[in-house]
C-alpha cells in the first residue's frame, strides 16, 4: 500500500513540476528559440534527484537542436524559480528531451491517408 502512494506522490510532483515550468516558459523567458515549446510530460527520479521534461514544438523537429539549447540555456533559471514554487527535499536537475510521438502521430497519420487515397484514386470509398 505505502508503495502505491509513493507513486503517487511521485507522479503528482511530475505534473506539479510539468505545470510550473510550462508556465516559467510561457511567462518568464523571453528567448525566441523557446516560443514554441509544448510541455508533453515530466519524469521523475524515485529520489527526486532528476526530472526528464518531455517537449515538443509547432516550430517542428528541423529547429529541435535549438530548442534543446535555449532550454538548456534557461535550465538554471527555470531550476531556480522552480525550487521558490515548489516545496520538496530535493530538487531535481532538468533533462530536456524532445518528444517525438506527436510528430509520430501526425506523420502515420498522413501515410494512412495517403494510402486510403491511392487505394480510392478517384475520391470514392465503400461504405
């Protein structure tokens, strides 16, 4: 049971620090490489010593490299004003990770259309 909680405990210091930073980004940074960035998910170690932030951008995965370098850049800044709004023993360092299953998505998605589309060249479809 208390092993139940702890995981709990976790995933909700995940999303806490998942609904922080994305506002720290959105509010307080002012760098054009980062305007972009989706916050898709948080990942913490059992010890609360690391957090993976999962993210992904409109700006797509050609401009990830500078994206990963203004987050990067930010991530002291980003740590610090963390550790004023959240309240844990331990606060993590940040890893930046672009997260490609968006992309992914969209991408089958289009290859199932596009085959939809040669298997019914003229528009018409069965019913």
């Amino acid at each position: 049971m208390n092993h139940q909680r702890g995981f709990a405990r976790s995933e909700r210091v995940a999303e806490q620090i998942r609904r922080e930073l994305a506002e720290l980004i959105r509010l307080e940074l002012k760098d054009p490489r980062i305007s972009l960035v989706t916050l898709t998910d948080v990942e913490v170690t059992p010890d609360y010593a690391h957090a993976k932030v999962f993210f992904t951008s409109l700006s797509g995965i050609e401009h990830h490299a500078e994206l990963l370098a203004g987050l990067h850049h930010a991530s002291g800044f980003l740590r610090h004003e963390l550790g004023r709004r959240i309240r844990i023993h331990t606060l993590p360092e940040l890893h930046f990770v672009y997260d490609e299953s968006v992309e992914r998505g969209t991408r089958l998605s289009q290859l199932i259309d596009a085959a939809v589309r040669s298997d019914h060249p003229d528009g018409e479809t069965r019913e």
